[in-house]
C-alpha cells in the first residue's frame, strides 16, 4: 500500500489497514506509524493512555517497553499484538545509564525521514507537520545524552528534521514558521559540524522571497547561497534554479539564460554524488521544465507551452510525485492559455484540481494565480468561467 494511501486512511480512524510492521526496533516502528497517522506525541500518547515522557523516551531509545506499555501501544494502532511481540524479542536494549546509542537511532530515523517526505509530496504538510516535530524534539532531546561522533550525527538528522518542517510550513501557507524551523536546522547542523545547511537555508530564503513577489531579493539569497564557502554542487544548482526563475520574473532573459547554464553545469557534477541533498532532489529537476517555467515567467507563451508539451510527455522527464506533477501541469495550462488555446488549458487544470486539493499546499495553489490571470484575458464559455472561477 502507498504510504500516502495508509496515512489517509487511518489518520481519522487510528486503525490501521495492515498487521504487517515496518521495519527496525521498537521505537523506530512505534515512530513509523505515528508519523503514517499524523499523530503527535499527545496525539499518540492519550490514544494509548501512556505520558508523553514515556513516547519519547521509547522513540529515542532511552528506556525499553514494559509489557504493559508495549499491549497500550498495540492497541492503539490496532497491530494485533505484533508490538508486544516485538517488544519481547529486546531488540531495543536501551543503556541502563542514559547514554544513547545513536547508530540504530539514526539509522531508524533516517528511514522514518524518507517515509514521511514521500506522505508529504503525496498528501501536503497535514499529514506529516505533527510528526516531524515531535520526531524533531526527541532527536533534541537525545543529542545532548549521546557522545563523540554519535552525538554529531544525531544533530546532524534533527538538523535535516528541521529543515523537512521549515519547508512543510512553507507548503502550509506560513512562511515565518518555515524561516524559523531553517533557522533551528542551521543552528542544530553546526552542532554536528555541518554547514552546508547554512548555504541552503539562503535558497530557502530566496524561495520564500520570490513567493512574495520580490525578485530582487529571491536573486540575492540565490547568489549568496552560491557563493557560502560551504556550498557543495547541489546547493549552487539549487541557488541557480532560484536565480533563473527570479531573473525571469524581472524580465531579464539574459542573465535567465546564464543562470540556467549553471544549473545545467551543476546538475551535472550531482548526479552519482553521495554528497547529502539538502531539498528537492536535483536529478528531479528537469532542466528542460526548469527552462520552459523561466520562458512562462518570461511571458514567452508559446515556447514554453512547446516545451512543456514535449518535456511532459517524457517519462521519466517528470518527477513521479503528485505535487511535481501538478505544479508543472498548471504551468503547461497558464502557457496554452496565454497562446490563446484556453480549452486544452481548462481541460489540464480540471484534471488537476482534485490532486490540488488533496495535497493543499499554499505554494501550489500559488501557481493558480497565474493560470486565472491569462485565462481571464481570453472569450471564456461559462463552463470555462465556471472553473476559473471557482479556482
């Protein structure tokens, strides 16, 4: 089953669909089916009349499920006593003096991490916001009990914690929660000596600034983050996209065009790179769609929806996620609009509408905004000004 499917379907009910557990020890499976429900730590903890102090504890893996504790958590996610089977084999062996063990933490962790950014571009920030925070306060919780490097490496995954729900915020309309969550995932990666998350966070930055319209800024924060000591080829390719697109936005095709050579040029050291990917993937980052979305803010219509045409048709040119897949579609449909082909342009948006809905997320309701513009220049029939109107 689609993890995004599961969440769905049990977030209301709290039952799950399914006996079979996920992997790794107690508190990481305990972790994993919160995070699939949405629930957080309280949540979790008043289903199964349990303290919170004692969720965290068992997620971070500072004390080992009684009998009793481990059937109260079966219950209630409803996983027909394969908890307390769990439980019993003492897979957890949690150190009597407090001292973490970090590998099977990290390790546990970093899988519940990938999970829940695979709900997220599936289902939008509700779905996952509650469990990567509260995930986030016991990797905080446990650092400082951790020692040497395993300490590092545990500020290190809260640090990519961090920064999974400063975007989550963003995607939920709230971009001064999203600045503050980058702002703990820099603070918290320098604790486990990493920078890197100190030139991302200016990418993050000038995302933020060109949804508000300010092009300017969006190509400082891109050219700062290029230029951090700490930027690695996946942050400059990222600081180049953002500097693309705000150069776009400003009307400024040659200094676009320049920008999305270096992107090409840094996409191109990425692939094959085990160097850690702060953001969106940059293998998913088709150059072609990246160039055909700076062509639509470049009000080249007809370029872009050429591009768009062929680059859509692809697989697997498109990322296979519900939300790259809608964002781009709306951007096709604002291109054919703005060539004056307003019925094929309906006809995407109509189809896309209800994976817009699902997922709720402010940035991609925001690609709307320039599809009604266009669509509204041109003879709509009311049935297409029935949609347009109720975008």
């Amino acid at each position: 089953m689609d993890p995004a499917d599961s969440a769905a379907g049990t977030a209301s009910t709290g039952r799950s669909t399914s006996t079979r557990l996920p992997s790794g020890d107690f508190g990481v499976v305990l972790a994993t089916l919160r995070a699939r429900r949405g629930w957080s730590v309280r949540e979790f903890a008043r289903r199964a009349n349990v303290s919170e102090g004692q969720i965290c504890n068992l997620e971070s893996g500072l004390r080992n499920p009684t009998p009793a504790v481990a059937a109260a958590c079966d219950a209630a996610f409803g996983t027909g006593g394969e908890l307390v089977e769990l439980a019993g084999a003492g897979h957890r062996g949690a150190r009597a003096e407090g001292v973490v063990e970090a590998g099977p933490v990290v390790a546990g962790y970093e899988r519940v991490l990938w999970e829940l950014k695979g709900i997220g571009r599936s289902t939008g920030p509700r779905f996952v916001t509650a469990s990567m925070k509260s995930i986030t306060r016991i990797l905080t919780d446990a650092g400082p009990h951790a020692v040497g490097e395993q300490r590092a490496e545990i500020w290190r995954l809260a640090s990519r914690f961090a920064e999974y729900t400063g975007w989550m915020a963003q995607e939920a309309g709230n971009p001064a929660e999203a600045l503050r969550w980058t702002n703990f995932a820099v603070r918290w990666g320098a604790l486990g000596g990493d920078e890197t998350v100190a030139a991302y966070a200016l990418v993050r930055k000038a995302f933020i600034a060109q949804h508000r319209g300010d092009s300017h800024a969006a190509i400082g924060f891109a050219d700062q983050a290029a230029e951090h000591p700490a930027a690695n080829p996946v942050i400059r390719a990222h600081a180049a996209r953002r500097a693309a697109q705000g150069h776009a936005c400003r009307g400024d095709a040659e200094a676009c065009r320049e920008a999305l050579e270096r992107f090409r040029s840094y996409a191109a050291e990425v692939i094959g790179d085990r160097t850690p990917h702060w953001g969106p993937r940059i293998e998913n980052g088709n150059p072609r769609l990246i160039e055909a979305s700076c062509m639509l803010s470049l009000r080249r219509f007809e370029l872009a929806a050429d591009l768009f045409a062929v680059e859509r048709r692809r697989r697997p040119a498109v990322p296979a996620d519900d939300n790259s897949q809608a964002r781009f579609a709306v951007r096709q449909a604002t291109a054919l609009a703005g060539v004056g082909r307003l019925d094929d342009a309906c006809q995407i948006v109509e189809a896309t509408l209800p994976v817009i809905k699902r997922i709720d997320s402010a940035t991609l309701r925001a690609e709307l905004g320039p599809f009604v513009e266009q669509a509204r220049t041109r003879r709509a029939s009311p049935g297409q000004l029935a949609l347009i109107d109720a975008i």
